[in-house]
C-alpha cells in the first residue's frame, strides 16, 4: 500500500512528496527536523510566518517565508519562495506562509503517527488568522485564493490537532532596537527580510521562471488557462478568454487588425480599467468601438427624418469621426483634454519620449503616422520610440484613442519606472493612461450630444424653431379671409411680439390658428352639404315615451344610459320609416341629440370676457384672471394646463 511504500521515508521527503516541489527548495536547517516533534511535546516550539508583496517590481509575484524555532535547543527549520500569478497581492503571500506551516505540522503528525501538542503559530495579518482558525467544511467557487482554501480544508480532515494562531505586530524593528523585541517579533523580522528577498529574486529571475508550474502540495486538481493557474472563479476567466478568441478572430475577418497586431495589444490593462467603470459607461465603450453607437449614420437607418451628418461640422457622421471632426469648438476641446493628458503624464514619471511624441500623436487626429512625426522643437525620436510608434500606427490611430496601446509601449514605460525608483506601478500606469485616452473621446462623445440635444440650443431644438418660425410666417400671409370671425384676434398680435415669444407660446398660437381655419373650413364644408329641406316635427306622430317632462330636446333615439344594440342585417327589403311624420336630417339629428349645447356658438359678448390674445401675452399682474360666464380661471393655472401639449388639431376638431 501507499503507507508501506513511505515506511522508510524520511521527514523532509514525506514533507516533499505532497507536491509543491517549488515551496520546497529553499530549505534551511541546522538539525534533523526530528527535533520538532519533541518541541511540540515540550511546548517550546515557534511558528512564525509573514509574507510580502512589491507592486512596483512586479504585480504579479508574490512571496512569503517561515520559521519553525525551538526556544530551548535553538534548532530551526525555515524555508522562504515566491509564487507568479495574476492572483497575486500581500494576502496571498501571507496565506501562503500560514499554508506552508501547517503542512510541515500536518507531516509531522503524519510521520510519527502520534498525536502530539497542538503547536503556537503566529502571524502579523489578522485577515489570514481568521481565515485559518474557521473549519471549512465547504470552500465556494467564488471566493478569492480557493486554491489554498481546499488545501487547509483537506489537512483539517485529517489532522485531529486544532493550532493556535495568535496576532504579532509587525514591522516593530521601526521602533525599537532588536534586542528589546519579543522572541516573537524577532522571529516575524526575519520572516519578512526573507519573504523580501524572495520575492527580489524571482523578479529577476522571472523569464526563468514563466515555465513553472505553480501547483499547491495535497491539491488535487487545478484549472490552467492559457497557462495561468485560477485560484478563483473560473467562469470570468473563461467568459474573457473566450471573448477575446472570437474578437480575434473577428478582427481578423473584418480586416480590422490581422493576427500578430491583436496579439500585441494589451488587452488585459484594458480590461483591468473598464472592470472599474459603471456599466452604461462600458456599454457605451461597446457601442463606440463596434461603431453601432447613436451617430447620424446609424440613427438615420432606422428614423428616416433624421440627419446623417455630424451637428458640429455638417459631414457625413460616423464612429470614426468623434475624435476627428474639424468643428472649431471640438478641435479646442480637444486641445484642453491633451493638456489633461501632459499634466497627467508629467505627474505619473511618465518617460519623457512618450510625454513628447503621444500628444502630438494624438493632435494630429490620425492624419499623420507617428513615425512620420515632426516635433515642433526639432527634436528627433530615438530608436525606440521609433519602434513603440511603429507598433501603434499597426494598432491605429482611432484605437489607441479608444485604449489599446502595445504591449512595446508597456515595456518602455515599465523599464523607465524601475529606474526610477518610484511607487507608481506600470499596472496603474497603463490603466491611468488609458482612462486619459477614453476621457478624451467620452468627453468629445458628450459635446456632441450636447449640441445636438440641448433643451433650447441644441441642433434639433434649432431646427423645430426653425420649423415654427416658417410655419408662422406661412400664416401671416395667408391673411384672415379664411379665419372665423371670432378667432380673427389672433392676427391682431404683432410679428415682432409673435416672434419673441418663447417656443411654447408660438406652438400655442400656431394650434390656435390652425385649429381656427380648419374648423371654418369643415363649416363651409358641412352647410354646402346640408340638406334644403327644413326640419318638420308632428308631435303627435311621437311615441308617448319619447316626450320627456323637462325642456331636453327631443330626440329620436334611446335615452343615453341605455346602451344601443346592434341589429342584425335583414335579407328582406327595408320599409319605410316606422313614423312616416317625423323627418329628421343629419342637421336635425345633431341638434336633437346635443343635449349639453356642444354645438353653441359663443357670442359676441362672451368672446369679450376672454381674447385668446391675452392668454398669448404676458400678463401685467400675476393676478390677473381670465373670465367666461360664470367661471374665472387665473393666468398661472392656465400655464399649468400646457397647451403646447394637450392643444392639437385632433383635440380641437
């Protein structure tokens, strides 16, 4: 059996059989780790553990160290190693150390086959503390550093040891000399002077090591892709990776960027930014670059009344031409967001040849490459920024405006950072550079829309005034020959008044008029075809029950809360009239059945209680009220009734 075959096995081999070998290679001991059992049992044993994580040598790596001490004989065990991941950050590097000690623990009951006492372990991060000291009985997909989770769930099964994990401070060295610390802290100083240098070394061995596979001892499985472990999970990794296969493969069709130009993109610092942005602002960033964004040449397809042309400069409006048009107000909004830019890179240890040559790159709107570039000092692009441009003019002007720079543009900018010893890492850097080019084109994209959409002066607001001041003038001329008499008051405001009305007011009295010479003209029209013949009524040819006690107009058919029913068409030929004595026209019919007087004529004087002239004009008092009959209606609640909306031809017809 399995057991049988480690019978003759030693600590240190048992220990590196579990997998991990990478963990393993640092070893240091001054004895047989033997003696970490009987310290056990003597309870002088120490555990101590830190990690330690440098963004700006590298945001990939992350490294921890460990010590195992006997207070009473002085042996010690101690190991240190670094891991390169995209997880990778100071939690991960703590938790890593607190893994390591409890596998050597786990070994060692494991080894001897005894239950010995539960060991003392202490940390400087309280975050790991906690998550080691739960039981796990269940590790979710979703939670961050799963990977080692399911480790420590599987030692926990089989170990019947329960460690005590205590909280040390770190970093106490910055405060008081080493001699006067606890055993302790001294031993979490020296855990993080190695996990330091651990992670130095790897940086500068780290195109060695891109070949290692960084497995976790006792794992049993684990997800790679595209040779990157997944220590979370798996699902966005996979939604991404697939993504970016397709649009590989899309650009590629489409003739967008072949191959090896995709390939050099840095699409991960790309998405690093927009993982930060709202959601309608990454759906706008989609629309932008597919091109099926609200501009004239795709709202004109589906709404045939709209323009297809640019509202700042008038030509022919597509994605391309945000960042491109000639409009003099968007050129000098463009001038303001690269001075954005310069601050920014200048702020940014941004190196120097970049902060000469990519504004001016970006000024002359895609109509110059960048190696053809001419400084206005005189000063000539040396070799590699020669080459950094060459990568971006492969790219394109309009995509490094939407954020996709090269990876040779990285590289420039990262060789810099290092040299300069500064915090700023190159994964901030990238995303603070690329939220700068997408600021630049957002806020183009906003200009745009404000001059087309503006309440009062944007384009379409323009145009609609346009369309009224036309229409307007269309009525004047036509004079009041057509206008009903009563209605001839609305010619009596003056043009210069009329047209310094706001739009409301001119819609207002542009219904008025409208409704005013189609109802006279459906009046000409009604009595031209009116029969001649009068209405005759012989009272004694009604029916008893149509003769109603009040003075309600007669009428010829049921009383209005009853609901008419529909008769069905008969084969045979119609009769004459049930009542051959009652003749009643269409004329006639309206009035019999005009029971609230619909169809009364305001007269004369009604009409002078209220001018629909001094509704149209601003009243001299706030209190002034308008009077018909018996009601009265003040100036301000008439406002309230926004006519513009509800007052329309249907309406008024």
């Amino acid at each position: 059996s399995g057991d049988d075959d480690n019978m003759g096995m030693s600590f240190l081999d048992r220990l590196k059989s579990k997998g991990g070998e990478w963990m393993w290679e640092t070893l240091e001991y001054n004895a047989e780790p033997d003696w970490i059992f009987d310290a056990m049992i003597r309870g002088s044993l120490y555990c101590v553990t830190d990690g330690s994580y440098n963004a700006s040598l590298a945001t990939d790596i992350c490294g921890a160290a460990w010590i195992f001490y006997c207070s009473e004989t002085s042996n010690c065990l101690q190991g240190e190693f670094a891991e390169q991941s995209e997880s990778a950050d100071s939690y991960r590097g703590e938790q890593l150390g607190m893994l390591a000690i409890h596998l050597v623990l786990a070994t060692m009951e494991e080894h001897y086959g005894e239950i010995p006492t539960a060991s003392q372990i202490y940390c400087d991060n309280k975050g790991t503390i906690q998550t080691f000291s739960r039981k796990h009985k269940r590790v979710s997909a979703t939670v961050a550093n799963n990977d080692i989770l399911r480790v420590l769930r599987r030692i926990q099964g089989k170990s019947k040891l329960h460690h005590r994990i205590q909280h040390v401070k770190a970093h106490q060295d910055d405060h008081f000399d080493l001699h006067m610390l606890d055993l302790e802290e001294q031993l979490n100083y020296n855990c993080d002077l190695r996990a330091k240098r651990a992670v130095k070394n790897a940086c500068s061995r780290k195109g060695e090591r891109s070949s290692t596979i960084y497995s976790l001892p006792m794992e049993s499985a684990a997800v790679y892709i595209e040779g990157e472990k997944q220590t979370t999970d798996i699902a966005k990794a996979l939604r991404y990776h697939i993504g970016k296969a397709n649009a590989r493969r899309f650009y590629a069709d489409e003739k967008i960027m072949d191959n090896e130009t995709f390939d050099s993109v840095t699409w991960e610092d790309l998405r690093n930014l927009l993982q930060r942005r709202p959601k309608m602002y990454q759906l706008w960033y989609g629309k932008q670059c597919s091109g099926f964004c609200g501009v004239g040449a795709m709202v004109s397809r589906w709404d045939k009344n709209e323009s297809s042309k640019c509202p700042n400069c008038g030509v022919h409006e597509t994605a391309d031409h945000l960042n491109r048009c000639s409009n003099k107000i968007r050129r000098a909004l463009l001038s303001d967001s690269l001075r954005d830019l310069i601050e920014w890179m200048e702020d940014h240890d941004t190196d120097p040849e970049l902060t000469s040559w990519l504004p001016l790159y970006l000024q002359k709107q895609g109509h110059k490459l960048f190696v053809d570039l001419i400084h206005p000092a005189r000063v000539k692009m040396n070799q590699r920024m020669r080459q950094v441009g060459h990568s971006l003019d492969k790219i394109g002007w309009r995509h490094v405006t939407e954020g996709k720079l090269s990876m040779a543009l990285r590289s420039m900018q990262a060789d810099y950072l290092r040299q300069s010893h500064t915090d700023v890492t190159i994964d901030n850097w990238m995303r603070g550079l690329i939220d700068q080019l997408l600021t630049l084109s957002h806020t183009q994209w906003l200009c745009r829309n404000l001059t087309k959409h503006h309440r009062t002066k944007g384009a379409k607001a323009l145009a609609t005034k346009e369309d009224i001041r036309k229409e307007i003038e269309l009525q004047l001329d036509m004079g009041a020959d057509s206008l009903p008499a009563e209605s001839r008051c609305l010619l009596e405001i003056s043009p210069h008044e009329l047209f310094g009305m706001d739009t409301s007011k001119q819609q207002y009295w542009l219904n008025a008029v409208v409704a005013a010479r189609s109802a006279a003209a459906y009046t000409t029209t009604t009595q031209t075809q009116l029969p001649r013949r009068p209405l005759t009524l012989r009272q004694t040819a009604l029916p008893q029950r149509s003769l109603a006690a009040s003075s309600t107009p007669v009428t010829a058919s049921a009383t209005s809360n009853e609901r008419p029913t529909k008769r069905r068409k008969s084969t045979q030929p119609r009769s004459g009239p049930t009542h051959p004595d009652i003749l009643i026209t269409s004329r006639s019919r309206s009035l019999l059945h005009d029971k609230l007087n619909v169809l009364h004529r305001n007269t004369a004087d009604d009409l002078q209680g209220c001018s629909i002239v001094d509704l149209l004009r601003h009243p001299r008092s706030t209190n002034l009220d308008l009077s018909l009959g018996r009601e009265k209606v003040s100036h301000r609640s008439f406002k309230t009734l926004n006519p513009a909306i509800w007052l329309t031809d249907e309406v008024i017809n």
